[in-house]
C-alpha cells in the first residue's frame, strides 16, 4: 500500500495528512504525464493524491481538470472536486479539524500557494510554508527532489515545527540557490519573452540552462498581463512543455488554463495548467495563445 502523489508542497501536505490518517510511509513520486502515459504502476491499495485518476487505485484526492478524471466512476472512494489544493480535500476527508487540528496551518497555506492566492511580499520575500513550498516547486528549476521530499516528510510527519524546517541546511541551501540565480532569471525573462494583449509568451528552449527561480517572477516583470504561457524542454529535450498561469495580481484572464491544457491533452485547474507539445510545437503554441487572447 503506498501513497503515490507529486513532488510539490501540495503533494507534500497530502502525503503527511494521509500518512497521519493511514498509517503509510511507502511513497511514489511521479508526473501527471507519466502516470497518463501508463508508465507507472498503480497497485491494488494505492492512494493517488494530487495526481489523475487511475482505475487501479483504492483512494483518490483531486483537484485538477484532467480527462482522466472524467473517468472516474462513481462512488469511487476518496474526493474529487473544486478546492484550493488537494490537501484540502484529504483533510476534509479525514474530518481533520477534529483528527489533525496540529496541520491546519500548514493546509491552509498549501491552499494560498497552490491557488496562487499570493501577495507581492510572498512572490519578492517569502516566509513559513510559502518559502518552503518555493524550496520543493517542480517548476523551479531546482533538480532532483525525491530524497529532499522524503526528508521534509518525515520532519513534518514528526512534528517539526515550520521555523525549524526553515532552519534546516538542506532547506536553506536551496532557498539561497534561488535567491543567487534570482538576476539571471529576471534578465533571461526579459530577453526571452514578448507580450501579444494580455499574454506574455516566455521561451526557454534556447538557453542551455533555465535558471531556477520563482515561477511567479514573470507577474511581477509584466503586471500589465493577466496570463503566462512557457515553453521550455522537458527531461532531457525528450519533448517540449507548455505551462499555463494566470496572473496572481492581473486577475482578469477569462480562461480557464486547465479546461484548455486538458483539451490539448494536459489538465491543470482554472488558473494554471500544462501540455506536452508533440510533432508541431509552434503550431501547438500559436493555437493556445491564440485562445487566450481571443478570451482576454
């Protein structure tokens, strides 16, 4: 029986609060595609969190539109459904004001990162889950987490409290990795991006390195715009990928990025999403743009 969910803070909530509630530590940390793709196993007894629905599992916690999901049948156990974070679907499953009142804190700020419901302070200097949820963000650029996750798994699972996490070496490493690449990031954002209306259009597959840094950058570079399109390779130029986001301080954009990444293949939820570009991907891209600012 494992828990099998995604190395972000949301994945990372979720594995606590089912581990708390389920008595399980074995966990599998995979990507939406993979796992729509069929290369990953799910076993009898796993529980997908934060992930797209799988036939074979036993639980299911999602928040993302995918077309998976629509697969789901009813009365399947767990929760699908709108919500900030899936982390708050687990946590209202397991009746957690009552069983884990000790994590409402951090479900609750898994809740504003996941959503973007952020400030300029929590983009430009970060504290508490925030911070930490930047230091463990896929879309960072930071690399390899597998071992960083299970390490900040067991810290939380066994009470560790956010100050002390913060404090940790491995969790401050990272952090000032980000803030040293912070210039670089702003300048490749500047030379690799061109507004048309309302979108900003970043495209990273000429660098031979992204810097790492906060993916919510680009909204304080453009705060005319309302959503974010990237293009940039995937694990080792294999495919290229295109992230969606709307704006966390333009809140005007009329698509919803997820509902329009899951047509295209990807999924997502109503303010940011992700596909995989295959065969023609400047066509790919052109057609997205081209949605999102007919929709303004």
């Amino acid at each position: 029986m494992r828990i099998v969910t995604r190395g972000d803070l949301d994945g990372l909530a979720c594995a606590v609060l089912l581990a708390f509630s389920e008595g399980i530590e074995d966990i599998l940390l995979v990507h939406p595609q993979e796992l729509t793709e069929g290369e990953v196993e799910i076993l009898d007894g796993d529980i997908i969190a934060n992930l797209p629905y799988h036939p074979a599992c036993s639980k299911w916690f999602d928040h993302h539109l995918h077309v998976s999901n629509a697969a789901a049948p009813i009365g399947y156990e767990g929760r699908f459904g709108q919500a900030p974070s899936a982390a708050r679907l687990v946590y209202e499953y397991y009746d957690g004001e009552r069983t884990m009142p000790h994590f409402a804190e951090m479900v609750r700020q898994t809740d504003r990162l996941d959503s973007a419901d952020l400030t300029l302070d929590d983009v430009l200097a970060p504290e508490s889950w925030i911070k930490l949820g930047f230091t463990i963000d896929g879309r960072s650029g930071l690399g390899a987490f597998e071992s960083y996750f299970m390490k900040l798994f067991r810290l939380i699972l066994d009470g560790e409290a956010i100050d002390a996490l913060l404090a940790h070496p491995e969790v401050e490493r990272r952090w000032r990795r980000l803030e040293d690449e912070d210039v670089e990031l702003h300048t490749a954002l500047q030379e690799h991006s061109r507004v048309e209306k309302n979108v900003v259009l970043t495209d990273f597959r000429d660098l031979d390195r992204v810097p790492v840094g906060n993916r919510f950058l680009v909204f304080a570079l453009f705060p005319a715009i309302n959503v974010a399109a990237r293009v940039q390779w995937g694990p080792g130029k294999a495919f290229a990928m295109l992230t969606l986001g709307h704006s966390i301080f333009n809140r005007t954009c009329q698509t919803n990025v997820g509902e329009l990444a899951a047509r295209y293949g990807g999924g997502g939820h109503r303010g940011a999403g992700s596909l995989k570009l295959l065969d023609d991907v400047e066509r790919q891209v052109e057609m997205v743009l081209a949605e999102l600012t007919a929709n303004g």
